[in-house]
C-alpha cells in the first residue's frame, strides 16, 4: 500500500515555551490529549500555554481506529485528579479550561462522576473560569448525561467524528444517531450551554456526507463545530484516504455558517479544542 506523502499545506510550526508546559503538567502526574493523541498542533498550544486536560486515566476501554490512544485495561480512578487538575490551571494561568477524557465502559457511570467533579473543583479554584467539557457517549445513558450537564459546564462537546456510513470502520463502538441525540439531549436539558462536536475529514467520506452531517448537527441544535484533516497517528490505524484542500474547508465553513452555526473554525490542522476559548468568545 502506497503511504501518500503530506502536502504542502500541512504545515506544523515549532514553537517555544513546551518545556515549561510540560514541567507543570509532570508536576501533577497529568495527561493530556494533546499528547496522547499526538496532536500537530501541540507546540502552538502548549507555547501560549493551554492544553486539554484527559481526565479518567490514559488507557481507553474502546479502539477506535483513528485513535492513538491506548486501548487496555484502565488504570483505578485517581481521586485527586481533580485537584490535581484545578491546581495545574491555575498555574499555567488558563481562563478557560478543556476536559476531556478516555471512554470508561467499565465504570456504572463512564466516570460521569468524575467530570462533574473536576468541572466543580476546577471553578473552586480558578474562579470565574469558562469550562468545556468533551465527554464520550456514556453508552446514550441518561443519568450520566445528566450528571455531567448537571455540573453545568459552559461548552458540551461530543465529537461525532465522522460521517455515519463510516462509524462501523471509523468508530465500531460507537452509534452516529446515539451521538445526535446526546448532543439533542444536552441542548433541550440546559438550553443555556453551548452545543460543540467536530468532524474529521479525509477518511473516505464524499462531500454531500459531509453537508448531511452538518445538517443533522444542526437539526439537533449543535452550536460550534470544528472541521479539521484526519492525520494517520501510527501504522497501526486507518490510513488517509485524502489529503483535503483548504479551499473545500473553506467552502464547508462557509456552508455551515450558512445553516445557522454560531462559529464554524474548519481548515487542515483544526482540531477540536483547538482555539476553544475564541471560539467561546466570539
């Protein structure tokens, strides 16, 4: 199999200012998705700083075939992650905090509990902080649903990823109307949140999948979304099928302005928390 080599317009600078980043988030034994899912755009982030914290431990329960992040046994829960957590914003300075996290299908909850308290504990330490949280599908259960939202973050975001002919390859796991209704579910139990999900291109979809997708978002009331290009993280997950041109990102932006998005960032190196806060903010 041909590997295709990256084109000229995927570009990653480097940049200063990952050391110290990095010492702080060793400091509390932290993880972050940046890193565990060898994100490109890692440097710019960890240099202003800001990262997205990956609560839950960093072994996932499922193995979706994008994803770098291990799949085995997960570790025990770190109860004083939290804090942990909550102590290391506070340092690095951050007004707006992204947490995520690896799918716990062994946990009752899918550690549910365990984002609403690190929502909680993060504001009691960085007062007047905006959080996001990028949950996974909890199984479509509606008490975990409940308890997350009920921490009341400012931004909910569950990524869809790709389009729903693609999930039983993409994500075999996991169920593309399952994911429409957890997004449907947050935005009728807490109107005041804002709705988020992104997808991934260059996995084999067709453009007209992808108008769909963001029409099914919409139609479930999703708010922001983020279009970036899938970028292979090691041999043993799905190769790129295309490497997309920014001007179909840019059409696809414009597209989905169009239906009714409140802000639509969509170009190669997008990613989901990618700019979280402007994205906010604007």
């Amino acid at each position: 199999m041909t590997i295709m080599r990256l084109p000229e317009w995927i570009r990653v600078k480097n940049f200063w200012g990952l050391h110290s980043t990095k010492k702080i988030l060793r400091s509390y034994g932290l993880s972050t998705v940046c890193e565990e899912a060898r994100c490109p755009n890692m440097g710019e982030c960890f240099s202003r700083p800001t990262a997205t914290f990956m609560i839950l431990g960093s072994k996932c329960t499922r193995n979706c075939a994008f994803c770098s992040v291990d799949s085995a046994p997960p570790e025990p829960l770190d109860r004083e992650e939290p804090e942990k957590i909550a102590m290391a914003a506070k340092e690095m300075g951050l007004r707006y905090v992204v947490i995520t996290s690896v799918t716990r299908d062994d946990l009752y909850d899918g550690g549910a509990g365990h984002f609403a308290t690190t929502v909680s504990t993060v504001r009691k330490y960085v007062p007047g902080v905006r959080i996001e949280v990028l949950t996974p599908d909890f199984k479509g259960r509606l008490d975990s649903l409940n308890t997350v939202i009920g921490s009341r973050p400012d931004v909910f975001n569950h990524n869809i990823e790709t389009v729903s002919r693609l999930y039983t390859v993409v994500r075999p796991h996991a169920e593309y109307r399952r994911s429409l209704s957890i997004l449907e579910y947050a935005r009728q139990t807490a109107p005041e949140i804002y709705t988020k999900s992104g997808l991934m291109l260059g996995l084999g979809e067709s453009p007209a999948e992808v108008v769909t997708a963001l029409r099914d978002l919409r139609n479930v009331g999703c708010d922001f979304i983020t279009i970036g290009q899938y970028l292979r993280p090691s041999r043993s997950n799905l190769p790129v099928v295309e490497y997309v041109k920014p001007g179909v990102f840019e059409r696809l932006r414009l597209t989905a302005l169009s239906m009714g998005f409140k802000y639509v960032a969509s170009a190669p190196l997008v990613r989901s928390s990618m700019n979280a806060e402007k994205m906010y903010n604007n």
